[in-house]
C-alpha cells in the first residue's frame, strides 16, 4: 500500500506569522550576536537551575559582556501565574529593557513571552487573559523575545500565546494569546536537553507527541500543517527511546530528533489548533498539581480510541480516520495495514507508551470520581473546539474515568 501521510486538498487556511529559527547543535553560540541585534540592555528570563547550573551559561554571559550587552536575570520556577506576570512587569518596566531573552522549558518561555507583551503598556496580563481576564484587545507593542528552549516539549518557542494558570479550587489555565507575542527569534539547540532528566524528558515529550497528533486530525488542519506535523511524527518515531532510554551516546544522537519534533508541535499548534487531551488538560492543570506533559501521557492513548470510535460511530470525518491509520502504519512499522486494522494498531502502540513510560494516573494527583464533572465542564473552551468532532459529557467522563 502505498503511503501518502498527508491529503491532497487545498481548502482555506491561514498561516500566523513564525519567528526566525535557527536549529542545530551548538546554535547556542549564536545567541549572543542574535541579541545584539535588538538592542544592548535585555532581560534574561531563565528556569529554575538547569541552564545557570550549566556551562551554556558563564559562556553566554561573558559573551554578552564582549558584545556589550548588559542584563537583568529573573527566575522562574514553575508554571507563571498571572500575578508573577504583573509583578516582573513592575519591577522591570522602567529599566529601559530592550529585548526579552527567555531560556529554558515551557513555563519560562511563556513567562518571558507574557513579560515582553506587557512591558511597554505597563497593563497587567488580566486585562486580556482569555476567558478570564477583562475582555480588554490587546494593542502591544511587544518588546523583542528570542526563546530558547532547554526541554522538548510544549514548543512554545514558536507559538503566539503565554499559558498562565492559577491552581486550586477556582483555578484556571488560559492564554495571553496575539500574534504580536510570537518570538522575533527562536534558538533550538539540541545539546541543550542533555542532563534533562529522564521522567521529565518523557513527559514533555508526550506533550510533543500529542500537540503533533491533535494538529494533524485538528479541523483546522491544513496541508501546511499536515506536512510539518507528519514530518515531526516522523523524527519523534526515530528519536524518541533513544533520547530516553538508548544510553548516553544514543541519547545525544536522539536528542536532535526530539528538539525538531518539539518545534514542529509548537507551529503546528499555533496554526491549526489541538483537542481533547488539550481540552482537559487546562481544567486538570488549574484544580489539580499534574504536570501538563503526564496529563498528555495518561490520556492520549484513551482519548485517541475514543475520536476513532466515535468518528467510525458517526460516519463522518472518514479523511481524519485516514489520517489516524497513517500514523498507526507510522508507530507500528506496518505500511500494508488496512486503514481499521492500522487506526488499532495506533491505538496499541501509544497504550504500549503508556504503559512503558509508567505514567501515573490521575487518581495519584488527588482527582476522585467527584471531580469529574467539573473537569469536563471546564473543557469546553479552546483546544475541545479543533478536536475531529464534538465529544457529549458523558464520552468524556468515561475517558477520564479510565485513567483514575
């Protein structure tokens, strides 16, 4: 059977402005002349340690100083909350900043992304939070970003939102969304993900797998997207277990595969959109302290059973099936599967992952079944409306049910 991974139809779409990429080993080098270019006092938005802990780090300061460049350097070390926004806002906003440098995983990129947003308005970020911020537009300008990641995971150095959340009972996890917050930059650097640690490196890297799928089946997707995400599917199959679990000279070689999957997820999210398992990852994220990566590792398998059981149940959306039997082929190394045949081996194979990265269940985060109607409930905005179709309450309770 031949493969033809994406569909040949050129309906309407739109495409949203992208950064500049540089990708490649060693491309950290290059982050010191790449911040010239936007002006000669930055803020250095970094991670909790890894990348100060690291040698990228005396290397990039002194040659800052070499470029003249000086800085200021905030940390930050968890998921960024509306307040922690506003706070850096006040704090830096008279001090003649000039570009945003943000350096490490997703919760730093999209502190720095929402920083840069705001630093020449002085507005605090609940004035255009979706969903709960004041409605307010948003006008910018934006302070130059470059976003460098240090994990593979929520590609967020290519995408034009900030997700910021509050946790607890009346939490919420939403976006500081405009195209005006896309990176001017974004450096990708492989070699940055060495010394990630393993649980964490899988995790995200679940989180890049499922943005890959949910774009790729979105109904928002394109043949722009289908091309990038199809390629990312392709590199993460190649790299994944070897960055993992391969030994340290096959993680190295595995970790360039990764890194691209990761950025492909980000443009492709930021183009076309996502679905289920992003749906109820926002309202699992606000009530309960599960990382946003095993949220997309416990559910994925169960949510894709469920879209091809109900797309199969419907009779509609048979393209999307086509596309969920190419990856099964993809994952499963069996071309000549028929499609229901390879949309069950899909299906298989990311239960086997599942299963073979241990990812806890959501019961191990405090959820009971009491919880779940407020969680289905609270994922009805954003990535739900890009999922191939409409799941009812009741689909989704039981999807949630199953990973207890």
């Amino acid at each position: 059977m031949k493969e033809t991974p994406h569909l040949e139809r050129f309906g309407a779409f739109r495409l949203s402005p992208l950064p500049e990429i540089h990708f490649g080993r060693q491309s950290i080098e290059r982050l010191p002349a790449l911040i010239r270019r936007y002006g000669r006092h930055i803020l250095l938005v970094t991670g909790r340690r890894a990348f100060t802990d690291s040698p990228h780090w005396q290397a990039l300061t002194s040659a800052l100083a070499k470029e003249g460049v000086t800085w200021r350097q905030v940390c930050v070390a968890g998921e960024p909350s509306p307040r922690l926004v506003d706070e850096l806002v006040a704090a830096q906003r008279d001090a003649g900043i000039e570009a945003v440098v943000a350096i490490g995983g997703g919760s730093a990129l999209d502190a720095g992304k929402a920083v840069a947003g705001l630093l020449g308005s002085g507005n605090s970020v609940m004035d255009h939070l979706e969903g709960v911020g004041r409605g307010l537009p948003y006008t910018g300008p934006s302070v130059p970003l470059l976003a460098v990641p240090t994990t593979a995971g929520t590609g967020s150095e290519a995408t034009r939102n900030a997700v910021l959340s509050e946790q607890g009972p009346d939490g919420f996890k939403k976006s500081f969304r405009d195209d005006q917050l896309m990176p001017r930059v974004a450096l990708v650097d492989p070699d940055l993900l060495a010394g990630c640690p393993t649980d964490q490196l899988a995790a995200n890297g679940m989180d890049a797998f499922t943005q890959l799928l949910e774009s790729y089946v979105s109904v928002n997707a394109s043949p722009p997207t289908d091309a990038l995400a199809w390629s990312g599917m392709q590199a993460f199959h190649r790299s994944f277990w070897n960055a993992l679990e391969g030994g340290p000279v096959a993680a190295v070689d595995g970790y360039p595969g990764v890194a691209y999957a990761a950025l492909m997820s980000g443009i492709t999210l930021a183009q076309a959109g996502l679905g289920s398992v992003h749906g109820l990852a926002s309202p699992l994220g606000a009530l309960f302290p599960i990382p946003h990566g095993v949220v997309c590792g416990t559910l994925l398998a169960e949510a894709t059973a469920l879209n091809i059981a109900a797309l199969r149940e419907s009779g509609d959306a048979a393209q999307v099936l086509t596309k969920y039997a190419h990856v099964g082929r993809l994952l499963g190394g069996a071309p000549d599967l028929n499609e229901h045949d390879a949309c069950e081996a899909l299906v298989v194979t990311l239960r086997e992952w599942t299963r073979r990265l241990a990812m806890p269940r959501l019961g191990d985060f405090g959820m009971t079944r009491d919880d779940l109607a407020r969680v289905v409930a609270g994922s009805r905005g954003g990535s739900m409306k890009t999922n191939p179709l409409v799941l009812g309450d009741e689909a989704l309770t039981a999807l949630l049910a199953s990973r207890l």
